[in-house]
C-alpha cells in the first residue's frame, strides 16, 4: 500500500520519463533538475519566454507550445495589445487572452508606457517593487534584480574573505607573543630549538628572512590583483545592466515612432480617398450636365 501510494504521488519528467516529486519538476516544462542542467537555455522568437532547448534545430529557437501553434495555425501576427508576434489564428495572443479573462483590459505600463500591462493582484506586484509592468518589462526587471543579487552575494562574499583574514592575522600575532614570552621564560640551554637557530650563521637566518618577505609581497600583490579584477567585474556588471535599461526604453520609444508613423501613413491614405470620392462625385455631376446639355441642343436642332 505504501509503495503505491508512492508511486501514486509521482510525476514523470516530459524528457527522461523518470518519476518524480510535483515540486522537483519545472513549472511550464515539467523537466526534472537533471535535465534542466543538461539542455541550455534559449528565447522562443515568438512568445520571448526562455525554455530548455530539449531538441536540436538548425532554425532559429521556438518553444514547444509555439511549436504546436505553428503547426496548427502558420505564421503569427502582431498582437494587439502586447505587439509580440505571438498571435496565433486572432488578434491577439494565448497570454494576453488569459489575462484578459484573468484581470481584465489591459492597462498601460508603468515602464515602456505601452497599454499592455494587467493589474494583477497584490501578492504579485510585490515582485516587481509593486509596478504595474508588461511581460518583457517583468522579465527585463527580474533579470536585473537577479544579476544585482549575484553582484551584491559577490561583494558580501569579499568582505567576509577579507575579515577573516584580518582575524588570521590578529590571530597570528598572539599567537607570535605567546611565543616569544615562552621563549623569554625559558633558558637558552633548556629551549633546543632556539639552541640550533642561534647556532646557525647569520647568513641562514638572512636568507630565511628575505625568503619569507618575497612570499608576503607576492601574496599581497595577487591580493591586490583579485581585489582590482573583482572592482572592474563590478563595473562592467552595472554598465550591462544600464545598457539594458537604455535598450528597453529604445525599443519603447521606436515603437511610439512606428506607431505614429502608422498613423500619419492612415490620416493620409483617408485623406486621400475622400478628396478621390469628391473627385469622382465632381466627375459624375459634369456628366450629367454635358448629357443634358447635348439632349438640349439636339432639341433645338430638331425644333
């Protein structure tokens, strides 16, 4: 009975079939940790989600459910409200229809200024710091945070390093005074290791001496060294991560120009026909009048 009611508790992966606990499987995916680390990450070109790559392909990366989309539907359109090209057979994409049902009409974000947010509930928004964001602003936002999380572990990890060797060596000059008091106390002749050192030349004890400082001075320049490199990963770590901001508001604002270009372009096209359709109203009127003219005139004729 405990044995199937074991078996009953779990779930294959959708890659190694083996079976597992609901929690140890990835949310979207259902793939254990194992296969998880043994395939790379990539972003479907479509819905901009990251997935396990689980299969070869030459072509560029889709995730499986965009797979199955496109082979069901052919090739998406732009949705409407979050202008991905993720729209599969409609308007509008599976997401932003379930969120739709979900939360309602979507509003507009509080980072691109884009009308594709949705107000979710509380609990949720306290991970974006409680913004009203679009889905590549969430993923933008959260990638963020995770690198300022690994850069600030990084820093604290320094600092602990550096701490415990200043207690190492705090450590090491009591331990040298202890020495040395012992060493006081005791006689010459009843201490032999001070007995050989104070035997052996001058020139021994020197070359020891020098020995010892080469290695220290070595030791603080690699130190140095590690300190400096770390500075500059911190350095290029926060320049990636204002070089993406820059990149997110760019795309926002060439979306605005393309979208007011878009509409110029429509203004313009029904201008257009309006001024063709009075054209053509004009034309149909001076018809009519050279036909009645000419009917007149061959009555005129007759009579």
């Amino acid at each position: 009975m405990d044995k199937n009611e074991g078996a009953e508790g779990l779930f294959a992966c959708s890659k190694c079939h083996g079976r597992f606990a609901f929690e140890e499987l990835s949310r979207s995916e259902h793939l254990c940790k194992d296969c998880r680390q043994a395939h790379p990450t990539a972003c479907c070109i479509y819905c901009r989600l990251e997935f396990h790559m689980t299969k070869k392909k030459e072509k560029s990366p889709v995730c499986p459910k965009c797979d199955s989309s496109l082979a069901i539907h052919g090739q998406p359109k732009c949705c409407q409200y979050c202008n991905l090209r993720a729209a599969f057979g409609g308007p509008h994409c599976n997401r932003c229809k379930s969120s739709v049902k979900k939360y309602g009409p979507p509003v507009p974000c509080e980072q691109c200024k884009l009308t594709c947010a949705f107000k979710k509930p509380d609990e949720v928004l306290k991970r974006v710091n409680g913004k009203l964001l679009c889905l590549l602003c969430t993923i933008s936002f959260k990638r963020i945070q995770h690198r300022q999380k690994k850069a600030n572990k990084r820093k604290h990890a320094t600092t602990d390093s550096s701490a415990k060797e200043k207690n190492g060596a705090k450590d090491a000059k009591v331990s040298k005074k202890a020495t040395s008091s012992d060493e006081r106390s005791t006689p010459v002749g009843d201490n032999p290791l001070k007995q050989f050192y104070t035997s052996q030349p001058s020139e021994t004890a020197t070359a020891t001496e020098q020995l010892a400082s080469d290695h220290v001075t070595e030791l603080t320049k690699l130190r140095e060294e590690l300190a400096g490199m770390k500075r500059k990963l911190q350095q290029k770590e926060q320049m990636l991560i204002e070089k993406e901001k820059q990149l997110t508001e760019l795309k926002a604002e060439k979306w605005e120009k393309d979208k007011e270009q878009r509409q110029k372009i429509s203004a313009i096209q029904k201008d257009n026909m309006e001024r063709l359709k009075l054209i053509q109203e004009e034309n149909r009127n001076l018809k009519k009048q050279i036909s009645q003219l000419s009917k007149g005139s061959a009555k005129a004729g007759s009579s």
